[in-house]
C-alpha cells in the first residue's frame, strides 16, 4: 500500500452480537431457510404491537 497517507487511527465499530441458536449450536444451521418476513407477517405484527401499546 504504497503512498497511502490517511490514518485509519481512530476508525473502529463495536457492533454486539447476539447469541447462537439452538440450530446453530447443534451444528443444523445450513438445514434451515433463512427468515424472510412478508407483508403478511409484517402487518400482522404491527397489528399485534398496537393492540399492547
């Protein structure tokens, strides 16, 4: 990396992680679909959040 002046000093995230789930912990991760949520589940959901609010 010639002649790169900028510092990266200073240029750090912390970002915090959650734990593992069961499946990833039992090593079945690859077996499952990855969560997409619909307009269904999202609205769904909202209404579930107004009703406690």
């Amino acid at each position: 990396m010639k002649g790169v002046t900028e510092s990266l000093a200073g240029r750090v995230a912390i970002i915090e992680l959650q734990g593992f789930a069961i499946a990833e912990i039992q090593q079945r991760a690859n077996t499952l679909l990855p969560f997409l949520p619909t307009n269904r589940w999202i609205t769904q959901t909202k209404q579930k959040n107004q009703k406690h609010s």
